[in-house]
C-alpha cells in the first residue's frame, strides 16, 4: 500500500507517452505554508529515471497562476472561430 504524504492537499498524474509522467501537486509545508510543485519524471535509455521539478510558493502564486491563465486562454483562443 502507499503511504499518503500527509502534506499533500491534492495531486493529479498526467502520463505523456510511455516513458513521461508529470505530477501536478498542491502542498504545503511543515509550517502550512502553500506551494505548487510539477514534476516531470522520464524513463531513461539506460533504465534509470530522471526527475525535474518546478516548486511555486505561496508569494508567487497568484501571478503563476494568472500567467498559466493566459496561455490557456491564448491556447483556447486559437481553436475558436
């Protein structure tokens, strides 16, 4: 069984392909201090893994998220007509 990180509020998994996978996670700290992480983990040719990961803490979230906001809508914009 998994043992369920008591820090995580909520987290969703995006498989891109066999070999990507990409964590989207809403934390927070030991002082219950907000963040946002996105992982990205790929397998590699030699079997190992390699793992990237993008931490956005509390002070800056609010302006990621507008951005994110943005190219969402430039993206969603782009298939309208």
């Amino acid at each position: 069984m998994e043992k369920k990180d008591n820090n995580e509020i909520h987290s969703e998994t995006v498989k891109a392909g066999a070999n990507k996978v990409f964590y989207l996670s809403l934390r927070k700290t030991q002082n219950d201090d907000l963040f946002f992480s996105l992982s990205e983990i790929k397998n590699m040719d030699n079997g190992r893994q390699q793992k990237n990961t993008v931490m956005v803490f509390e002070n800056n979230m609010k302006d990621f998220i507008t951005a994110f906001r943005t190219i969402i809508k430039k993206y969603n914009d782009m298939f309208e007509e």
